[in-house]
C-alpha cells in the first residue's frame, strides 16, 4: 500500500503549489505597471489584472493640429504597459509550470 502514501503526498503538494500561485496570481492584480511614449510625454497605468487605472498626458504633447500623434503614444503607452503586465505574469506564473506539462 506504498502507492496510497506516495499519492497522498502528491496531493499535498499540488494543493500547496495552488495556493502559492493563487497567492501570486493575487499580489500580481493589485501590481500596477507604467508605459510610456513619447519619451514621458503620455504615461499609461494599467493592473495586473490589465484594467488602465491611469492616463496622464503632458501638456506639451497635446497638438490640436496633431491629434494622431496624440493618438499613437496613448495607444504606444498602452501596449507598452500591457507588455510589462504580460512580461511579470509569465515570469511570475512560470515558476510554478516549469517541468510541468500543463496547458496553460
């Protein structure tokens, strides 16, 4: 009956490595991540959970005449925020998936 104490302790162990990631997946959603373009002139925050929580747009990059401009590094900042999220969370996460074959 060695199997069912080897199993056990399987078991054990896969609840603790999901309440660690779940502990992980936590302090990652309330992490915020900064993008910015335009060297500073929009800075995009966005949460770990990739909501944007925060905007700001210096006044020098507000061109009534070049609106597109103004566009782009919003939408740069953004991408450039959400690709730190996604940098921390594989990082993160990964730890917990090496040597593992899971589909995640």
């Amino acid at each position: 009956m060695r199997g069912m104490g080897n199993m056990q302790n399987m078991m054990k162990q896969m609840q603790k490595m999901q309440k660690k990631m779940a502990e992980a997946q936590e302090e990652l959603a309330v992490k915020e991540f900064e993008g910015t373009a335009g060297g500073g002139m929009v800075t995009v925050k966005i949460s770990g959970q990739k909501e944007v929580v925060d905007v700001l747009i210096k006044e020098e990059a507000v061109d009534p005449d070049d609106v597109e401009m103004l566009q782009d590094l919003v939408l740069a900042a953004t991408n450039d925020a959400l690709k730190k999220v996604d940098e921390e969370t594989n990082k993160t996460m990964g730890q917990f998936t090496k040597g593992m074959n899971l589909p995640f």
